[in-house]
C-alpha cells in the first residue's frame, strides 16, 4: 500500500478530526496519548510549513 505524502492541507484536516474525536469522546482512554503524540507530530509540520510558505512570499516581495 503506497503512503500518501503528508500536505498541509491533510495535516490539517487530520489534526480537525483528532480534535473532532476527543471532544466527542470518541477515543479511548487508551488511544488519547497516542493521539497526543500524533496531534504534536502534525502541529510542528504545520508550523515548519507555515514558517517555509512566509519566507518564500517574503522573498517573493523582495523581487
């Protein structure tokens, strides 16, 4: 089965759901740190995206 590669855009309908579940308790207890983890993983691409995304338009008014 091929990954399908991780987009901004996926990230942040992933982390939408996970918050979806965890305020309609649809987790378990048990899957709640795992869910953390997953939640801080897909935070710190977002943000590493956004920071990429503001320098490229950064350089782009520069031209």
């Amino acid at each position: 089965m091929a990954t399908k590669k991780l987009t901004y855009s996926s990230a942040f309908d992933e982390l939408e759901k996970i918050l979806t579940d965890i305020q309609s308790d649809k987790i378990s207890i048990d899957q709640l740190s795992e869910k953390v983890k997953r939640s801080k993983e897909l935070l710190n691409f977002c943000k590493e995206n956004l920071r990429k995304y503001q320098s490229e338009i950064e350089g782009l008014k520069k031209v």
